[in-house]
C-alpha cells in the first residue's frame, strides 16, 4: 500500500504520467487483475478522509489478488473528489452527499454548471459532517445580535471567517446568505467583512477579535472547533426552520449537532452534509462489489481507525436518502443480496 505523504506536496507524489494511464485505464474497462490500480481520493494526512482512504487501502490489499496496489490521493476534498472521479483520475473517493448531489446536477458554485453524471455511489451514510456556525460571546453582547438571522440582515453585520475556496463551507456560507437576502457584497457594504483563511490560523483570529462569526464542517472532537470553542467565549448559533428547509433542498439533511463543544448548552440546530463513497460508473462491476462488501463489512474496523465512522450502519448505506445519488451497479448487487434493497 501507498500511501501519498505531507499535506500541500502529498498531491505531487503520483507523477502525472501515471495518473494519466490510471485515467485512460479505469475509463477503458475491466484490467487484468495483476495490472490493476485502485487510487482513493482522500484530503490531506492527518484528517479523518485520509484515515479513512488508509484504512481502506489496507482492507483492500488483503482481498484483491496479487499484484494488485493501492495509491491512495491526499489531496481533493469535497468538491475536488467528484471532480477526480468524474475525469477517472481517482477509482473512488470519498465525498459528502451534498457535494455529490452538487456534482450530479452541475451546481454553479461547486461545479461551475457542470453536470458530472459519470460518478455513482458506492455506499453512503458513512460520518455525519455538519455545517455549524459559532459567534464571539462579545459579539452578541455588543450588538444584540443572538441569530443568524439577526446577524445577517443587522446593520451591524458580522466580520464571518470560514476556509478558503474549495472547500463545503463558503458555498453552503453564501447559500445561507441568500436565504436572508443578503451576499457578500451587501455584507461589506454595510461593514460587515467576509475573510477566508487556512484553518491554522481561525482560531488565532478568533481569539484576537478580528473576527466574530465562524461557519465551519465538524465532526466529533474537530481540531478548529475544538480549539475555538475552548479558547473563545462562543455560541452556537441555531439553524432556523427556514434554512434548514432551504439546505435540505441541496442535499444537506436536517441534524441537531450534539452538545459535544465547549459553548454548547444543547444540540445546536444544523445541517449534515453527509459522507459518501463514489466511484466511476464504468469502474468493474465487481471490483465495485469487492469494495462495497470490503466497507460494509469490515465496520468495526474503520470504527477503530477513527471514531467519526461510529454512526455508519451499513444497511443503510445503500438507500439514496444515504447517497444523494445512484448507486452504482455493483454496489446495488451487493445491497440486494444482503437483502438491504
């Protein structure tokens, strides 16, 4: 097993030549076993996506025949994973059931109009990622601003820190500005600030007042919003009814953060942007079976590697409300003899 190493130069460790046979052959059709391989397209080391992939690459090389080897990315993410599997520059990869949705359709912001209709599902539900959003305590002291929605559309209006481009969380940011009739233009206009950063350096913000209101994806014990949430005096702002219902509209599914932050009295309303395993859809229908019948069972197992996989129920992971998109046929043969379709 391969695995790419470092996080900004992980993505240069396969040389372009050889992700550009690994394209022309997954797009070709089945290969010889012994020929054959799989890359996974994770995020960067360190990250539950990259333990995950590795996990896999493991289970993966004790059931593939012989002469089989698998690479697994550290680059991608959300958005760039679809996009690696659509161009067959990944064999799988993890995403989020909101950015495969977003894929499929083309979305404007993610996909730029796009369609990517060659990825299917291998099998979903596997972590609950949730879009959160937390405020400085001051901030809602100084300007009685206690709701997103307050907070928007006030004429003292946030200065919002979230991650760069490429990642979930501007776009579901700029959904959520839409639903309150405001952008990030007439944020600013009215002196708000929108600032887009590397994780490394929100929580210093934060902690420094350049900032008040922080959008972020989290999972259980997330490093960020950990570090904010113990080191800030912060609330977590709940979801209105109206939001949830929008998101719900692009694939994020309605779900309650659980009170696992300090700043936390209660779950925190929010919006799961789900996790999903796709693939091509001209990848082998058996290879796709292997893999689907590798994670589903082997759960205990990615549960050790990493505690974010506790909630998949691999029954589950074959139904759309789990995907987002359709599942490859491989994969629907595997859900359909275990009687889970």
């Amino acid at each position: 097993m391969n695995l790419a190493r470092g996080s900004r130069t992980a993505a240069f460790l396969l040389p372009a030549a050889f992700v550009f046979i690994l394209g022309i052959s997954r797009l070709a059709g089945p290969q010889p076993a012994q020929s054959r391989v799989i890359t996974i397209g994770a995020m960067a080391p360190g990250t539950s996506w990259y333990v995950f992939a590795a996990t896999l690459a493991n289970l993966l090389e004790h059931n593939l025949p012989p002469g089989n080897a698998v690479e697994v990315i550290a680059r991608g993410g959300a958005i760039g994973n679809p996009m690696l599997v659509e161009r067959g520059r990944a064999t799988i990869a993890i995403a989020q059931v909101a950015t495969a949705v977003w894929a499929w359709e083309g979305d404007r912001r993610a996909f730029r109009g796009l369609p990517h209709r060659n990825i299917r599902a291998l099998a979903g539900g596997l972590n609950s990622v949730w879009i959160t959003a937390l405020v400085r305590a001051d901030y809602v002291a100084r300007t009685g601003n206690d709701t997103l929605e307050k907070a928007l559309r006030s004429n003292r209006p946030p200065r919002i820190i979230m991650k760069p481009p490429g990642s979930t969380v501007p776009i579901v940011a700029d959904m959520i500005l839409e639903t309150y009739g405001t952008s990030r233009d007439h944020l600013k206009a009215r002196g708000g600030e929108v600032i887009q950063v590397s994780a490394n350096q929100i929580a210093d913000m934060l902690r420094d007042g350049r900032a008040d209101l922080y959008f972020e994806t989290a999972i259980r014990g997330h490093p960020t919003v950990t570090e904010v949430a113990t080191t800030v005096p912060v609330r977590f702002l709940d979801f209105s009814d109206e939001l949830l219902a929008m998101l719900a509209r692009r694939g994020l599914k309605p779900s309650p953060l659980p009170a696992w932050f300090k700043g936390q009295q209660a779950p925190a309303k929010a919006a799961d942007c789900g996790t999903v395993l796709i693939a091509h859809k001209d990848l082998p229908d058996d290879l796709a079976y292997l893999i689907t019948k590798t994670i589903c069972e082997n759960r205990e197992t990615m549960v050790r590697a990493h505690k974010a996989w506790a909630d998949f129920d691999p029954a589950q992971g074959g139904r759309i409300e789990a995907t987002g998109i359709a599942l490859h046929p491989g994969a629907a043969r595997y859900y359909r003899e275990k009687g889970w379709l």
